[in-house]
C-alpha cells in the first residue's frame, strides 16, 4: 500500500471550449465496471487500441501519475497517441456518485481534464466520460484544433472504445475476481 495521499482534483472546470460526453448503460453492477475502468494498468490486456499504461507514481486510493498510449485507428493506418495524467479515484461508497478523474499534465492534451462517473441504475451501470479543454497552447488555432479535430475524432474515437470494451468486459458473465 502507498502511503502518498491521493490527488485533490477538484470539480470539473467550467466553460471550456471543447468539451466531449461518452456516455453508454452497462448491464453489469456499478462495482465489476467501476473496477475495469480504476484498474488502467490492465486495460492493454483488454483493450486493443491501448499500447500501454504504467504508472509513474502512485497513490492510496489507486491513482496517482499514470502515463498512458492508444491507437486512434483511421482505416487501416493507427495513429500513436500518448499523455501523462493525474488519477484520482474516489470509490464506490466514498460519495454519492463514484468518479475516476484524471488531469493531463503532459503531452499533447496537457490541461484536459476528464471525468469518469458511474450510476447505479435499473438493469446495470450508467457511466459516463466527460472530456472537457481550451485546447493546445498554440495561440489562434488551439481552440479550433480541440474542437474540430482532436475532441471529435481522436478524444471521442478513443474514449468511445474504451468505454465499449470495458463494458464489453464487465457485462460477460461469471467474471471473477471483480
């Protein structure tokens, strides 16, 4: 067990100018996909766009500093993408709706924020993905970069994958250990 205190991260920020919602209902309990989703450093093994995750540093409630890379295939061509995060994870049981956040402190979506959360609801699990960014730091076209490229096609066409595989994983039956 770490003894470093988790991240703080807060809210998600307000009126950024990209902003991209997954959202799907997972037939499965809020604790076998909730622990798909925390458990990053398998998702390699689960998902096939994903070409890593490790953790650089980690912390008491699972997060920490975790650098992480996926494909965003375009046909038969897949584009690298790769991006440093701090992971928080507040647990089921800790509030009222569970979340996974994560701020990008490097690569190419350094200042995105994201925000997984998890609703108990008739028949499963609704999770949601919120991505939200002003962009990057390249003066007059980063805003416009974020929201007509980077979140519409490589932001969602990631996360959307992810969270359908997860998903995937969580509604088979007699998944043990979760």
């Amino acid at each position: 067990m770490n003894d470093l205190a988790p991240f703080d991260l807060g809210p998600m920020p307000q009126g950024r100018e990209m902003t991209t919602l997954d959202e799907r209902m997972v037939r499965a309990p809020m604790a076998r996909i909730f622990a798909l989703a925390a458990a990053v450093e398998g998702w390699p093994a689960l998902l096939k766009h994903y070409r890593y995750v490790r953790f650089v540093e980690r912390r008491r409630d699972g997060g920490g500093i975790v650098d992480m890379s996926a494909n965003r295939p375009f046909g038969i061509v897949r584009w690298p993408t790769w991006w440093r995060s701090r992971m928080q994870v507040l647990a089921p049981g800790i509030r009222p709706s569970p979340s996974i956040r994560f701020s990008h402190i490097e690569g190419v979506t350094a200042g995105m924020e994201v925000e997984w959360t998890f609703q108990d609801v008739p028949g499963g699990t609704h999770v949601r993905i919120l991505h939200v960014w002003n962009g990057p730091s390249v003066p007059v076209v980063g805003g416009a970069a974020a929201t007509l490229v980077i979140g519409p096609v490589f932001i969602h066409g990631i996360a959307s994958r992810t969270l359908e595989g997860l998903a995937t994983h969580a509604e088979r039956p007699g998944i043990a250990g979760i």
